[in-house]
C-alpha cells in the first residue's frame, strides 16, 4: 500500500515534516489494526476520522445541525496537530 502514498511536498522541496505527515501512514495503520502504532505515527489520527464522520454526517443527514461538533472537532484536530507537530521537531 506505501508505493500508492502520495509524497509530502513539504518534505520533497523544504526536507522537513510538516503538520500532516504521517497521515497517510497513520491511516493505514488504522485499517491493519495496529491502533497504537498509528497514534505514535499521527496523533491527530482519531480526531481526523471523527472529524470526516462527522462531515459525513451532516452531508447526508440534513435533519439535525452538526455545524457546532465539526467546529470543536477542527479546533481540537487543529490542536492536536499543532502540539504534536512541535513535539516531534524539538523533544523528539
């Protein structure tokens, strides 16, 4: 499945991580179950499922209003992103 990923065009032109690396990895990991190994791979992993579930959701569901979980679930993706991202590049 590797040889299919897109590359990181941060990585390609710049040759550091950027927010989103790992997240195809990551998803992968997910769908071979190895659950644990992709959060160490892209913390924000669950979030980003929520998040496109919820999308998801409020596209086909138009009788109730998920505009207020979509905006917590960005924030607390945007977050989870952000901190995990500044993690790898000065503890790591």
């Amino acid at each position: 499945m590797e040889e299919y990923m897109v590359p990181c065009m941060n990585k390609s032109v710049f040759g550091m991580d950027c927010m989103g690396c790992g997240t195809q990895r990551s998803l992968a990991l997910v769908l071979e179950g190895e659950f644990i190994e992709a959060f160490k791979m892209f913390p924000a992993i669950y979030t980003l499922l929520l998040f496109g579930l919820t999308i998801a959701l409020h596209l086909f569901d138009k009788k109730r209003n998920y505009l207020t979980p979509i905006a917590v679930l960005a924030i607390a993706n945007g977050l989870i992103m952000v901190v995990s991202y500044f993690y790898k590049i000065y503890i790591n």
